[in-house]
C-alpha cells in the first residue's frame, strides 16, 4: 500500500541531498547551439542553409520545458503533500534577482561601451556579415523598457536591444503566470476528491492548451492577414508580438511542468508503471511521438512544431533522471554532466546575453572567417570562447553575489531542488 503524500514528506525529510546529474550540462549544450545557430545566421548564412542546421533553433524550447521542470518542482511538490506555499513574495524576489542583475549590467555594456544594441527590429534590419542595425538606445524611456524587459511588449522594442532578450520576458511571464496558477489549483485542493498528482497536473496541463489555441490562433491572423512567415514570427508589428509572447509559448512551459509532475510520483512511488508499461517505457514513446509530431508540422509548415519539441523535451527530462535497472542514471546523463558542459549551463544566462554583442564586436573588429564550413566552424569557436570569457566574469562578478540575496525557500528535502545550480535557470 502507498503511504499518503504527507507520510512521505515525512519520511524523506532527511533524505540526503542528490544532484541532478545532466541537466547543468544540458543546458551548457543548448547554449552553444544557440551560439551555433545565430553566428552561422550572421556569419555563413549559405552554410547554414545548406546544413539545414538552422533547426537548431529550436533548443529554446528545451529551455522553456526546463524551466518548467524545474520552477514548478516546489510547487508541485506542496500542492501533491496539501502543504502551504510558502512565501510568493520571496518566490518573485528569488527569481527577479536570478535574472535582472546580470541582463542589466550586460545590456548597459553591450550598449554604452560596445554600442551593441539593435536600434530597431533586428530581423527586419540585420544584413549578414555586418553590423547593421545596431548603436547605442539613448531615449530614457527606451532604456527603461530594455532594462526592465518590457520592450518585447511593443511592436516598436521588439528584437531591439541584446535582441535575443524576448526570451527573458517570456520567462518573466512564466514566473508572473506560475504562483497564480498554484495558489488557484491550492485552493481547489481543499476540497479535491480525486490524485493529488492529477491536481499538481491541471496547471501544466491549462498552459499546455493555452500555447497550442494561441499558436493557432496566431497562424490563423497570418493567413488571413497574407502576412509572411518572417513578418508574424518576428516582425515589428502586434502579431510579431503575440508570437514572441508567453501565450504562444505556454505549452513549452507546460511540458516541462507535466514532466516534473510525473518524476515526483514516480519518485514517491505511485507512478512507477502505467498499467504493465514502465514509465521509462511511456517517456521513450513520447520522446518518439513529440519528435514524430515536431517532423510532420515541419514538413507540412504547420505553426506547433514547438509543441512536439516541447512534448519530446519533458519525455528526455524524465529519461535523463529515472534510474535504468541497477543504475541511479542513464550512461548519457554522465555524457551530458561532461565537466565543460557542465559548467557552460552553470553560467549560461550570462553567455547567453553576451553572444550577440560579442559576435557583433567580432564583425566590426574583422576578425570573422568566410562563409565555409571551416570558416564557419571558426566563426562559432570565436564567439563561443569569447562569450564564455565574458560570461565567466559576469557570472562570478554579478550573478554569484546576488544569489546572496536571495532569499532560502524553507523546502524539505521532498520539494527542494537537490542542486542549487540545477534550479538557476
């Protein structure tokens, strides 16, 4: 007989602290294939398209589903064990503070030293092999939209500044968007009849119909509109808007939480098979299904590919962590924990703003390689050394030391993040 949720937080109050073995080192992989990605785009844009590499884009929905995974841990944690909360005020300190301090001394040097910033739509005016574009934003009120990351919400700030940044404000709006949701299914929980684990679920699973409705939704305004793919996707307008924005973007979010969802149960011993299929078993078929799914949008240009991406990140997430027989861990979670990657994830927020300032200084300096394959392979070592250099100053000079102000949620040892660096993300 499975003991009740709250028999169980009792009973692994003491359980020794573990690592999340991979999930630092995935991360450090996804942000080179981000690197990857936008200096082949700026740099060997022929390469790029003939190695079709430009998929590779797509890693920022592994990002958005890790988010998921691993903000919504605690939360679901409580709401599966009927406890409280806790302080969401702290919550929001935490994650504003994880975030804010390094994106603000980054955009203030990327555009007052390296006058780095794009000054309008960076998709609209970006010609590769150059610099165009960019400069320094001077307007206070554009400033103060870069520095708090509410320029993404105007069709005139969007792909403006670190242009990347409209990630950041998608993830600003997850952790706005997530204590909303859990205080509401709490509530519900006092009176709910029914798993504990299918109520922790009902957020993952509202965001995950909320991203697939208004992904349609968006696709439907282009095809009505005759407005190109370039111009809805990341376009100075109000449709380029609402595809950059959380609503569009939820169900990777949503994945990520179903995903952690399924690990507490299995964890605590409720999940550990669905019926005479392992839950190993279950992830595999949805690492296959999401991929099978991301392919067909591919192929016939339809608008969720994100969404089967996003489905087949939560399915890894689970593979990556559960046991495998006599094992605590999958061989390629140790792959994946590779002591460089490892430390590339760990401070991946900074090399992640500072790539694309980096890579412009690159081109003014004339220090980029042709549009070859080993130019190519050149041009992405550049930029990823030099944004990993920057990115290790500001991570230890900037992020390490504001980590000391936030505040120590009061988890036990059954809703706490095993590893301090897994859960900074």
């Amino acid at each position: 007989m499975t003991p009740p949720p709250d028999a169980r937080a009792a009973a692994t109050a003491k359980a020794p602290k573990q690592r999340l073995i991979g999930l630092d080192g995935m991360r450090g992989l996804l942000a080179l294939s981000v690197i990857l990605v936008h200096t082949m785009g700026a740099l060997a844009p022929l390469v790029l398209t003939a190695t079709h590499l430009d998929l590779l884009g797509q890693v920022i929905v592994v990002f958005f589903a890790l988010s998921g995974f691993l903000i919504y841990w605690p939360f679901a944690s409580r709401i599966i064990s009927n406890r409280p909360l806790g302080s969401i005020s702290d919550y929001l300190r935490n994650r504003a503070l994880r975030v804010y301090p390094a994106y603000i001394v980054i955009f203030l040097f990327a555009n007052f030293v390296l006058a780095g910033s794009f000054l309008s739509n960076a998709m609209e005016t970006m010609v590769p092999y150059t610099d165009a574009g960019t400069g320094v934003i001077t307007n206070p009120l554009d400033l103060l939209l870069h520095l708090t990351l509410l320029q993404n919400f105007f069709p005139s700030g969007l792909q403006t500044g670190i242009n990347s940044s409209w990630t950041l404000t998608v993830e600003l709006t997850f952790y706005v968007v997530l204590p909303l949701l859990a205080i509401a299914v709490h509530r519900v929980g006092a009176t709910w009849k029914r798993s504990r684990y299918l109520l922790a679920a009902l957020p993952a699973l509202a965001l995950i119909a909320l991203g697939v409705v208004f992904r349609g939704i968006a696709w439907a305004i282009q095809l009505i509109g005759g407005v190109s793919v370039l111009d809805a996707e990341w376009g100075a307008n109000w449709l380029g808007v609402l595809s950059r924005s959380f609503l569009v973007w939820s169900d990777n979010f949503g994945f990520g939480m179903l995903a952690i969802v399924a690990y507490i149960a299995a964890k605590n011993g409720a999940l550990v098979s669905l019926g005479r299929v392992s839950l190993r078993a279950v992830a595999t078929l949805s690492l296959i299904g999401g991929l099978l799914f991301a392919a067909v949008c591919l192929v016939l240009r339809l608008p969720w590919l994100s969404t089967g991406v996003a489905l087949a990140s939560g399915a890894f997430f689970l593979l990556l962590l559960l046991p495998v027989r006599t094992r605590e861990h999958p061989r390629y979670a140790a792959v994946l924990d590779w002591a460089p990657f490892h430390y590339i994830g760990l401070i991946s927020l900074s090399v992640y703003l500072w790539h694309y300032p980096v890579l412009l200084t690159i081109i003014r300096l004339g220090w980029a390689g042709p549009d070859t394959p080993l130019g190519a392979a050149y041009n992405v070592a550049l930029v990823a050394v030099f944004s990993i250099a920057a990115g290790s100053v500001t991570y230890w000079l900037i992020e390490r030391p504001a980590q000391r102000w936030r505040p120590r949620p009061r988890f036990t040892a059954l809703d706490k993040n095993p590893e301090k660096s897994a859960s900074e993300v």
